[in-house]
C-alpha cells in the first residue's frame, strides 16, 4: 500500500493508530501532499518499529498521535511516555528539519464503552507527561483533548460511535483544531 503512496520530502505525514488510520485527510483539508501512516491496532512500539520509512523520508511535518491502544493494553503511563519519547528523539534525528507536532491522546467515553477503569485519569496524566517533554525538546505539542470532552470529563457521545474510535464530527473537529498547523 505505501509503494502506491510514498512520502516525499515535502509531505507531511499523519502517524499513529486506528484513529489516524481513518482520517481521510484528502477529505477533510483537501491537499495532495498529505501521507496517512495510521495503522489500526498500533501501539507505541509498532510505530517505533516501522518508523524507517517515515525517517528515510525526511518529510516537511509529522504529526503524531499514539498511545491509546497501550493504555487498552494495560501497559504502563511510564511505558507510553517513554516509548513516546523514543519516538520523538529518532524522529528529531534521523530528520532534523522535519517540524514534528505531537498531539494529545483523545479522552474516551468510558459510559459507552461501559468501563469504569479510569482511563481518562490515565490520558490525562501521560498528556501532561508528554506535553512537558515536548515543552523541553522544544516541539509542539497540540493538545486538542479539551476539546473533545463533554461535561463529564469523557469524550462527547457527537463525536465516537463506539466509545474510541471518531464519528465524522470528531473527524471534522480534529481537522479544525490542527488546520493551523498545516
């Protein structure tokens, strides 16, 4: 599939999970030179693992979004953060003029997905946790968390069918929220 779509040094890649996987971003901003590289299921260490593709590529921006399938996974705040951070460091040099966003973990609906596991404490914490790196190594962070949440600190029922994964509306707010960066 990416044979058929190779990215370009002057691409900017989209780079993360199912959430990212279903992002059409032709759709949504109407651009040639964005590359989807979400994969449903991803967790922080498959990105790192395929992340030889999007590094040899050197392209103009990535924007990341990873993390929520560790959480589901039951791994560790402290395994997210760092897996994220290693993340950052090989992209910042393996493509040194790459401008790299890392964007906030979206909360979930825990009512819809019928959990009451604290996830969104979790979320929370490791977006803290990852704005604060980002903050020292100088990267943008884009937290666009905030503004999925409904009254109850979940994600708002407009945006997820299932609890996780986005409905059009959530497509079209993410789509809104990082235009600027673009």
């Amino acid at each position: 599939m990416y044979n058929i779509n190779p990215i370009a040094q002057t691409d900017t890649v989209f780079l993360g999970d199912s959430l990212t996987e279903s992002f059409d971003l032709q759709k949504h901003f109407g651009r040639n030179d964005l590359r989807n590289r979400g994969i449903s299921g991803n967790m922080t260490r498959n990105v790192l693992h395929r992340l030889k593709e999007i590094t040899n590529a050197k392209p103009s921006r990535i924007f990341l979004m990873i993390g929520i399938n560790d959480i589901f996974n039951e791994l560790s705040e402290e395994t997210v953060v760092s897996n994220t951070e290693k993340i950052v460091n090989e992209i910042s040099a393996k493509c040194p003029d790459t401008v790299l966003f890392v964007q906030s973990i979206l909360p979930v609906n825990e009512t819809n997905l019928i959990i009451d596991e604290n996830l969104n404490t979790k979320i929370y914490k490791i977006n803290n946790r990852l704005r604060f790196i980002c903050k020292e190594k100088e990267l943008s962070f884009i937290d666009i968390h905030p503004d999925f949440l409904n009254k109850n600190g979940e994600m708002d029922a407009e945006y997820t069918y299932d609890g996780v994964h986005l409905t059009e509306q959530g497509y079209i707010l993410w789509a809104e929220l990082v235009q600027e960066y673009l």
